[in-house]
C-alpha cells in the first residue's frame, strides 16, 4: 500500500450509466460546469453561483480530512436527442447483427481447429449482415418501385387519384417516383456508415513492457480497419440488389456478378479482433479502395438507372420483386443455420479452455452460443420491419388488391403466431411469477443476507427488504431467459413457416387469424417505430428513452455490420483514460475511477488500459469503483470475448485491492462483482471470489462497517432501504434498488479504500 503524504489529494472521476445523466446529477451538486472536453464528451465539475468549477467535499479517511476534487465525464449526448441520432432506431436489426459478432465465444490461443471455426463464423456473421443490408434495400424498392410506383402509379389504377392520368403516362415518371426514395436510403446508409466520433485526446502509449496481460477487459475493442471496405461492399451490393426487380431473371446478369462480387470480398475481409489477421484483405482494400469504389459505386448506381428506365414504361408488377425478396431471404437464412452450426463446436471449444471449471451462474449465456440467437433476431426483425412497412403502405393508400411477395404471406403468420404465443407465455410467466413472489412472502423465508443487513429493522422493514431483494435476485438470474425464450419462439415460428414456404402449402383455415393478428402486429410494429423516432425528436425526455437501446447497442465497434451508429465507446475509454494520466502527473495525485451501471464497464476498460500504459509506480495511485454493475452477471456472460471472467480477475489482481463493488441484492441491474457463492454461515456472510493477487477462491467473513454495509471480499453488499440517516449526507427513502449509490454513506469508504487511503 502506497502511504499517503500531507500533500495527497484525490481526484475522482465519474461515469454516468445508461439513459442519459444530468451534469449536476453525476458530480452530486446543485450546478455544474465544463472544464474540458469537445461537447459530445463533456468533463464537468461541481460550481459554484458564479458557475466557477470547484472542488468536491473533502473525503474523510481513518480520521484524515484528505482534499477531493470531483470530476464526471458525461457522454450520454452520443446517443440521446436529435433527429439524426434518433433515426437511429429504424437500424436496431444492423445494430443486433453487429452486436452479434461481440457476443462471440473467445477462440483459444494456439489451437488449429478453434481458429478455423473462429474464422468461419466470423466470415459467415458478415455475409448474413451484408444480406441484411441487401434484404432492407430490396424491401424498400418493393414499397417504392414495386408497390408504388408500378402498380399504385400505373395507368388506368383507382389508387391515389389525385395523381392526374397524363403524369402517370408521361416518360420516366413512374421510374424516377419508384428510384429516388431508395437512392436516397441507399445514399443515407452510406453517410450514416461513415460517421465517427472524433477522440480528443492524445494516442494511447504503448504498453510498458511487462505491464501488459494475457487478456483484459475490452482489449478486443479496437477500430476495425476494414469498416471502410466493407461500408464500400455494403453500398455496391445494395445497388446492385436494387437493379434486381425490373429484371425478370436475375441468373447470370451484370447485376448478379457484382452481387456475388460484394459477398466473396466480405468473406475474404480481415479479423483484427478475432481469428486471422492477415488474410486476403490486404489486397481486397487495393481492389475496393477510394478511386475503384467510386468506379464500382458510379457503374452500381448505373445498373440501377438502366434496369428500371429499360422498363419504361414501368409493367403493373415488376417480374424481378419475388424472385428476388426470396431469394435473397432464403440466402440469409441459409447464412444463419451454417452460423448456428459453425457456432457449436466453436463455444465447445471456448468452454473447454474458458469456463469449464467456472460455477454455472458465471459461465456464458445458452453455452457461449448467443450469436446465432442475436443474429436470427435481427434477420427475423428485419423482416418483419420490411413486411410491416409494405403492409402498412398497402392500407395507407386504400388499395388491398395490390400484391406483395409471396414470402410476405409466411412472415406475416409467423408474426402472428409468435404475437399470440408471446402473449400467452407472458400470461402464464407473469402468473408464475406473482405466485412465486406469494409463496416467498407468505412463508416468511427471507434471503439470509437481509437478516444481517436488516438486523435491526421492524417486521414491516424487514420484509420490505426481503421482498425487494428477492424480486432483483429473480430478474437477474432469468433475464436471459426471457431473451433465449423470445428468440425461441421466433425461430420455432420462422422453421413452420420456411417449411410451408418450400412445400407450397397455403395457410389452413384454422390459422388465417393468425395472418392477421400477424398484419396487424406488423403494421403496429411499423406504425410505433415511426411514432418513437418522431416524438423521439419533438420531446428530449422521450429521446432519452428511446437512448437506452443505443447507449447498450452503440456501445460496440463496427465489426460485423458498418451501417451502424458510430461507437462511442471508442471516444469515451482513450479520454477517460488520458484525463486521469493527466491528473496522475501530479505526484501527490490518486485517481479513482467510478462508474455506475454501465458506465462500470466503460471504467473497467479504460482502467485496465491505464494499467497497460501506466508505470508501476502510477499503477499504485489508480483506484476503481464500481456501483450497480453487471459486470458479473451480464457483460462476461453476453460477450464472453470481450469481458472474460479472467480478465476481470486479472484486473482485480493487479489493482490489489483498490477495485471496491457497490451492490444492492434489491438492484436488478446489479449484483455482485467480486465475489459469488455466498452463504451464511454461524451468522456470518462468507462466499468465494477475487483475491487481491489474482486468483480466486474462498474469502474471509465478511465485516459490517460503520454505515451498516456487509463487506465481502471486494464487494460493499448495501443495505436497502437504508438504515438511517446520516448527518451530511442526503437523505434517500424507500428501497432505492439501481440508483442513488451516491447518496450512500458507504460511497466514500469505497472511494478512500480504491484510492489506498483505507485498508
């Protein structure tokens, strides 16, 4: 432990979770005020009337009055507000196959046939998001091209008869109504693709030698390279999809050669993350560089004009938009089984080398196996999307005689299925559930850590803790439950479906209401998607709503998919991370890094980067503080590659004892962090976890401090509702379960000990 001198002082440096936070709420003051940053990140401090930064209260440590200043980093602005960044949403099935290629299980070092598998799923995950991308374009040239402009707009329809017949034959009228819409969405998706955040803060040092380990938190999310070529392949082979409509046979045309073109370059990319990083996409970046891609954008977007002005005037029903939607649907799901195939022996092979020995509340989700389910979801939602538009389009215009694809038949019944059997399920979970919650009340069984942390309390206290803690240990042990059995059903749904698809078989009389429960649930889908984004950019508070999607999903680098939003995380961890090495400069200054929520993950990272680059002697003034975090239950299980249960131990080890864990057994957000397996024993909560040299195993007892927390191993178990008031602090009633950490007395015992204060 690093003795404190009469000069040390500590800076802490806050981050903020999900949905947004106000300045003045994360510094803890009634004002707040920048001091640095570019606006999209901000640094704040408290201030004062004049609104002049100042610092935080002084930190109380074994009866020392140590100097603290207060500092928050605030980056909920990436992804909250404005009609941009609300737009956004309409992406959610890109974002989800992007998020796919994250939750990947990791591939063991110096193992021939993981690496294969590695390399195969990760080529097979950005094919399926390259026909995502196609699959949207095609859809959209069906409500437009197809559904609008030749058979809406046709000479001689009742549809739209405000449009006066002269126009609908004048030259190159249907097919410039039909073109412009999709170009211009081509067009948007190519722009959005090219957003980034601009990081305003110095490159990160390299690692000092020996400093570096095995494996940390995040240390896979890097920029992707390729994203400019595949942003390049993705514009190529939409344009080329949308050339495929007026076509009557799509075998063997121009159109089709760049197509099959776009999908072999995504295979052949490089994975700087993952599996191989010197394969083909050296040369692939010379071929689909700046000047060609032009070339071959330039030639795509001529197709494009060629194939529909040929047509003109335009037919009733283009012959090209079945063959196409289905063959580029049946294409995509053929990605997806190989993925989910491909996937099997890979998260064996993980497991083995990985979790093998981990106890079952810490290994992966589904086994390591969550990426096909990831990626079924956003194939099945970016149909649905497309299929509800157009259905939504059809009743809009007043005409129900117009046709749509075959393949939107089963779609629509696979919705109206997974709707009904979606609800039904939700009924009887729901039913379980509050006679569970009756039982567990009424036999007077509370969890053996509220008798310790509510020793004290009356009988109605008492049992408000025990039911709010049980109701957080249930959400957290079962949300991904929830998520596996939604995308269950999807999937059993869309097996029935393809299988009636290929044997031609209508749907029987029995399930035509569910066709339309089915087009009305997509319609509502459409209809509420539009409705979110529109409010989304009138009222800032319903945006900030709408954020907590994008604060989870924009968290991660564009790997798999390019057409996301720009990851933010990328921006946030290097200038968390150069602003604490900037106050680390001053010798006499200790740094502890907070984050709630979330914002504990983004502080785990940029710690672990600051303890690569760090020298061992600044290493000893870095401290962590984690609040409401899932870094136990969620990160390392959803993105067992990216946030490995070693790695945080390795983190633990090499921050001895200064990363302190705030939780709440009534948070269902989040649990514990260091610790795991705990029990009481003879009256005493004991339990096994990380150990400040790295390894894990059994702890000591855990001690009750002054303000009544239960402290095991490195996690701060809180009581809720909170026992008393506490002189100088606010006052928080009630069971608070995932927010006012802050207001904790406990906060600043945990902020003393990270920052070595305190043993």
């Amino acid at each position: 432990m690093l003795m404190p001198s009469s000069g040390t002082r500590v800076v802490e440096l806050r981050v903020h979770g999900i949905m947004g936070t106000r300045a003045e709420s994360l510094v803890g003051a009634a004002a707040a005020v920048d001091v640095a940053g570019d606006g999209a990140g901000r640094i704040v401090r408290p201030a004062d009337r004049l609104m002049r930064p100042g610092p935080g209260p002084v930190l109380q440590a074994d009866g020392r009055f140590v100097p603290r200043t207060v500092e928050g980093y605030v980056w909920g602005g990436m992804t909250s507000g404005g009609a941009a960044k609300s737009a956004w949403a309409l992406m959610f099935p890109f974002t989800l196959a992007n998020v796919a290629h994250w939750t990947l299980p990791p591939i063991p070092e110096n193992n021939r046939a993981a690496d294969l598998l590695g390399l195969a799923a990760r080529s097979l995950l950005r094919l399926g998001a390259l026909l995502l991308t196609v699959l949207f374009v095609t859809q959209v040239a069906v409500v437009s091209l197809d559904l609008l402009a030749a058979q809406c707009l046709a000479p001689g329809s009742g549809c739209m008869p405000f449009v006066p017949d002269w126009l609908r034959r004048a030259s190159g009228f249907r097919p410039a109504v039909g073109l412009l819409p999709v170009l211009a969405v081509v067009l948007a998706l190519h722009h959005i693709s090219a957003v980034t955040w601009r990081v305003n803060a110095p490159p990160m040092p390299s690692p000092v030698p020996g400093n570096r380990p095995q494996k940390m938190p995040g240390a896979s999310l890097v920029a992707d390279p390729d994203t400019p070529t595949l942003r390049s392949l993705h514009t190529i082979a939409a344009l080329s999809a949308l050339a495929l409509p007026p076509v009557g046979s799509p075998v063997g045309t121009v159109q089709m050669v760049v197509l099959v073109f776009a999908a072999v370059g995504v295979l052949l990319l490089d994975d700087p993350t993952g599996a191989s990083p010197d394969r083909a996409g050296r040369w692939l970046r010379l071929v689909v560089g700046r000047i060609p891609c032009r070339i071959l954008v330039i030639a795509s977007a001529g197709l494009v004009l060629w194939s529909a002005f040929a047509q003109d005037p335009l037919p009733t029903k283009l012959p090209g938009t079945n063959a196409t939607v289905e063959g580029i649907a049946a294409a995509l799901i053929v990605v997806c089984v190989l993925f989910g195939i491909v996937v099997v022996p890979a998260a064996l092979l993980a497991r083995k080398a990985f979790w093998a020995d981990d106890p079952r509340e810490l290994r992966p989700w589904a086994g390591g196996w969550m990426s096909p389910v990831v990626l079924a979801t956003a194939a099945l939602l970016g149909g649905g999307f497309g299929a509800g538009v157009a259905v939504t389009v059809r009743k809009a215009v007043g005409n129900e005689g117009m046709d749509l694809p075959r393949g939107y038949e089963p779609v629509t019944l696979l919705w109206g299925v997974s709707f009904v059997l979606t609800t039904v399920i939700g009924l009887i979970l729901g039913a379980v559930t509050a006679a569970y919650r009756w039982r567990a009340a009424h036999t007077g069984k509370a969890p053996p850590e509220v008798d310790l942390l509510h020793e004290s309390a009356d009988d109605y206290g008492h049992a408000v803790a025990a039911r709010a803690w049980r109701r957080g240990r249930f959400q957290r042990h079962h949300l991904h439950h929830l998520l596996l059995g939604a995308g269950a059903v999807l999937c059993g749904g869309a097996g029935v479906s393809i299988w009636m698809r290929l044997r031609d078989l209508g749907a029987p009389d029995w399930l035509k209401p569910f066709s339309t429960v089915g087009v009305f649930a997509l319609g509502l889908l459409a209809a509420n998607l539009v409705r979110v984004v529109y409010q989304a950019v009138r009222k800032p508070d319903t945006a900030r709503t709408l954020g907590i999607l994008a604060d989870l999903a924009c968290f991660w680098p564009r790997e798999a998919h390019p057409i996301v939003p720009p990851c933010y995380a990328l921006k946030v961890i290097p200038e968390l991370a150069a602003r604490a090495a900037e106050h680390l400069t001053d010798r006499d200054t200790r740094v502890v890094v907070t984050g709630h929520s979330h914002g504990s993950l983004i502080a785990a990272i940029a710690v672990s980067r600051l303890m690569e680059t760090l020298p061992p002697g600044d290493r000893e003034r870095v401290g962590l503080v984690t609040a409401g975090s899932p870094l136990q239950w969620a990160y390392p299980r959803a993105f067992p590659g990216v946030v490995p249960h070693g790695s945080l131990a390795e983190l633990h080890g090499l921050l001895d004892g200064r990363w302190r864990a705030l939780c709440r057994g009534t948070d269902p957000l989040g649990g514990g962090v260091t610790t795991w397996r705990r029990q009481v024993v003879a009256s005493k909560l004991i339990g096994v976890g990380f150990r400040p040299d790295g390894t894990s195993g059994p702890l000591a007892a855990a001690t009750l401090t002054s303000s009544g927390a239960l402290v095991l191993g490195g996690d701060h178990w809180l009581p809720d509702p909170a026992l008393q008031p506490t002189p100088g602090l606010r006052w928080s009633p009630g069971v608070r379960r995932h927010g006012d950490y802050l207001a904790d007395p406990e906060w600043d015992l945990a902020v003393a000990q990270a920052a070595g204060l305190v043993l």
